[in-house]
C-alpha cells in the first residue's frame, strides 16, 4: 500500500531542490505517492528582521514561489514536471534564477506564458500565502523548506548534500519517518560543512 506524501518547496532553494529529487527517487522504491505544494520563503519572512544581504535576496527570488503558485492553480497535473524543469536549470545546469528562466520553465512544461505575467501581479499571492501557512501549521514557524507530511507526522528537512541513492537512499527515508514519528521527538542537527552537491 502507497503511502501518499506532501512536499512543500520555494523552487529556489538549492537544500530543497536536492531532497525533493531525493524523494522522487524514493518515490520509486518504497510507493510513494507525492503531492507537491507550493512555499514562498518570502512570505515566511515577512515582517521580519533581517540581514540586508538576505533580504535583498529573497526580494529578489520572491517570483519564484509566484510562479510555482499559479502552476499548481492552473495546472496542478503539470506542477511536478515544472519544478523538476525549473530546478535542473536553476540549479544543475546553473540558468540565472530571473523571469527568463521562468518563462522558459513555463514553455518546456507546456504551460501559458501569461502565468508568469500574471503571478509578477500578484494574483496568486493570497493563494501561496495560504499554502505557507499550512505547512507552518504543521512544523511550527521557525523552519523554512523543505517540509514533508506523511499522515499525521511533518517535518522539516531532511537537508543533504549529497543526497544518497538507491537503497541507501531508501533506508534513509525508512529512519526518517520512524525518527519523526516517535513521540516526543523535535529536532536532530548537526552544522552543515559543504555546499549543496547535485549529483
């Protein structure tokens, strides 16, 4: 029996690109069965302090979860096929993470060009609000992406770099969800010491 998972994502999160392809590939070796949710990691920081620097970037990005909005509104059955088009070039292939990679993520996946045009107006911006709470309410509100249901339990993370494949790949998902699912479990870190590796 499937178990049906949610993933919340900001496409231009390098951490989050990498554990979503991560479970695309556990997906495969355990059934899973992902839905994908939109996450604006410039919605979560509103209001906030914050360092100029940081700021400024996610300002910048803020399109990013604008965009990924109005696929899942639009055209939910394409929203996976978008991110994964997204990603690769943003992040694996090293496209400039602007509106032309945007609107050339929108052509490759099929999708009409005006989503872009009318996310930049903020039409979708009630709608990714609302889905970033809703991953908040599940986690609290001091993480960011990735955020991952399955049932009852959610969680932040995990962060990889690199991601393990195959089995491997598939143990780590299987200590992941007992980790969470134990009560009274909150949190387990260590200080990440690389980059993000896509492989």
């Amino acid at each position: 029996m499937s178990d049906n998972v949610d993933f919340w994502f900001d496409p231009s999160c390098p951490w989050t690109w990498i554990t979503s392809r991560w479970l695309v590939e556990v997906s495969e070796l355990r059934d899973l069965n992902i839905t994908w949710h939109s996450f604006s990691l410039w919605e979560l920081n509103r209001g906030r302090e914050l360092d100029p620097g940081y700021r400024a970037h996610i300002d910048e990005l803020r399109g990013f979860g604008r965009v990924t909005m109005g696929v899942e509104i639009e055209a939910p059955e394409r929203l996976a096929q978008f991110y994964t088009v997204l990603g690769a070039a943003i992040h694996n292939e090293g496209a400039d993470k602007n509106d032309a990679a945007l609107a050339a993520a929108l052509a490759a996946s099929g999708l009409d060009a005006s989503i872009l045009e009318r996310a930049n107006a903020g039409e979708y911006d009630e709608a990714l609000a609302a889905s970033t709470r809703a991953a908040l309410e599940k986690v609290g509100d001091d993480v960011g992406v990735p955020i991952i249901a399955v049932g009852d339990t959610a969680f932040f993370g995990p962060v990889m770099s690199p991601a393990p494949h195959g089995e491997e790949a598939a143990r780590a998902w299987d200590g992941t969800l007992a980790l969470a699912k134990t009560p009274g479990f909150f949190e387990l870190k260590r200080s990440r010491d690389v980059g993000p590796i896509f492989d």
